[in-house]
C-alpha cells in the first residue's frame, strides 16, 4: 500500500507458514520502522542458510556439510536406528536428551492419495542400509497421525525378514495430561500398554 | 542445532513480532527444506525494504519517496486531516476507502512514564502544520486505549485556540457485536452518543 517494495516484503513474509495478512503486515512494518539493522540481518542469515544448508547423504536430515555431525559422531550407537518424518523430528528427538544412536529421516510419511509412495520417502535406502547388518535396532518414531502410523507398519512389514529388533515410539497420556481430556484412543493404548510397577 | 547457520536463521526469524522459537524453528526448516527459492526472495525483499522505505517528510508515513502518494494527491482534501498513531493505521482506514483527506503520523502516543513527550511525536511540527491555516478539519483518530485516549485529549487542548474543527472517531459496539459481550464502557459511550433516527 505505501509502497511497491513495502507489498513485496508482505508477501513474501506471507508466505512463511502459519503467516496471513495481517500478521506479514505487522511483521513488513516492525522491520522497516523499528527494526532495520534486524532485517539485514535477517536477509543475510536467509541468504546463508539456503545456500549452505543441505541433506546429510546418510541421514537425511540437515547439515552445512556431506554428511551431518550425527552421523558422523563415534559417541554414538550405530546398532540404534530411530527413524523420523522430518528434520523437525530429528531437532525434538535430540531435545529430550534421551536418544544416543543414529538417525534416518524419510522427508515424509506414505500418502498413496498424494501419490506418494515408499520411493518417495528414501524407503529402498533405509532397506539397504539395514541390509550391511550394523544397525540392531530400528525405532520406528514417525508421527502418532494415521500417515505416520501406516507408514510404521509398512516399515515393520518390509523390515520383518531383515535380523534387526523394530520398536515403535510409546503412546499414551502425555505429562501433565488429565484422563478426563485425553482423547479415547490414546486412553485405551495407554491402558493397553500399561507398565508393571511390582 | 543442525547447522551454526540454522541456528542464526532461527535467531533472526525470532525476532519478528509474536514468533516464538517453535514458529522460528517451523520456518526456518520451511524455508531450508521447502522454500529455497522463496527464502532469497524474501532476502531480497527484506534488503530492498529497508534500503528504500523512509518515512515520508510531510506526514511521516511511510514511502520509497521523500513525500508520500497520499500527501501529494491533488484528488484528496487537504483541508481534512487524520492525525494516527502508526503507518498501520493509515493502512487500516486507507483499506476502509471511507477517507479522503490526508494524514498524518504521529509515530507513537504520548506515555509520560516511557518518558514519551509531545516532542517525541512530533505534536509541535503537526501545530506549525495546522497554523499554516489549509486544515479545516482534524480528526483525532488514535487508538481507543488509554494512551490513545490522552494523546487525542492533548491534542485537543493544544489545538483550542486554533480555527480548526476537531473530532474524533467514534466509540460504540462493533459490527457484529454482540451486546451481552460488549464492555460496559464501550456500550456505555454507544448510549450517550446514540444516533438519532427520526
């Protein structure tokens, strides 16, 4: 509205996820009034990011080099596999603290509707990758969604013949949940998958 | 976490107004993952932004120019000026096209515990504006809250002994509103200033 360039930030600010109107609006306008050293800063770091940012060639996962400090880490277990979506997950995994082996990520989950397939989702690597035997164990950590949860059996079926342990990740009340909101299906595998205290 | 680059990339979209790091994180991996080409447009827009937009000399909105679109229109009335708050508000009745005088920003209201003083707005340069004498009218049309409230009421005394007509916007339910969720002062002031029908 101001100007040419000031609707051009708009929209492009829109198109980051979960950004509509008003908020690029917002967003276009804190910059150029208050916070112009900001937008340097944040164009540079933009410019950077996607022209050094790739796919590990292992994992899959993000990385400035070939290969991701994970996967390169000999800290880590290599027989430990936990397989994820997305980067996202690899970022929340590590978060926990809870998790020493290796990564793989898929860059998605099966969706036949979309169109999108096991070769779609780097499955035949993963296959040959278990297939050099190093990995013991495979955690299947896809999302709890129904995409997620097909494509968890997909990968225990086609890894059923392979000599490698597969885990699922735990459903069940989240902390902090009250029984009262936690939905029917996440109560009942909670109840189903009950640990022995005694 | 993924890469030192990643990690600014997040940092700077932190700063954007209401982006937490969860949001940071989800655009960062959009852009990187998704978005490469959109990510250097967004760069350049943001580079191209702050480098051209400045605010303009006569009413301190904003513009590519030294004088805004609006304050050099001969189409609109230069004896009706709208004094606002932010840019975001010229945007804001711009878009309701119910306006056709000028504006003019303050930049801000008065907050005497912010150390906000009527030089900090400009007040003293808008009062040399008005005793130029083109201005007939000025509409008060700063925010409703109470900094809003008292900048229009120091307006309003500065501008007493000047022959200019001074208003302000209206106070009442929204469209939409319904009464029962209305607050009490809102509908308050929706009573007293009530329009006469017939």
């Amino acid at each position: 509205m101001f100007s040419p360039k000031f609707d051009e930030l708009v929209q492009a600010l829109r198109t980051l996820p979960s950004v509509g109107p008003k908020s690029a609006q917002r967003m276009a306008l804190n910059l150029v009034m208050k916070n112009k050293i900001q937008a340097e800063i944040l164009a540079n770091a933009l410019h950077n990011a996607v022209n050094s940012i790739r796919s590990c060639q292992k994992c899959h996962s993000l990385t400035e080099q070939d290969v991701c400090d994970i996967c390169l880490s000999i800290e880590r277990d290599d027989g430990l596999m936990c397989v994820v979506e997305s980067p996202a997950d690899v970022m929340a995994i590590e978060q926990t603290g809870s998790f020493r082996g290796k990564y793989y990520v898929l860059g998605g989950h099966l969706s036949p509707l979309d169109g999108i397939g096991p070769d779609d989702i780097g499955i035949p690597a993963l296959m040959a990758r278990l297939r050099q035997g190093t990995v013991q164990e495979v955690i299947l950590a896809t999302n709890a969604t129904v995409e997620g949860q097909a494509t968890a059996h997909y990968l225990l079926e086609a890894c059923k013949h392979l000599p490698v342990k597969l885990t699922r990740i735990a459903q069940g009340v989240p902390q902090g949940g009250e029984l009262e909101y936690v939905d029917s299906h996440t109560l009942g595998q909670a109840m189903h998958h009950r640990l022995q205290f005694k």
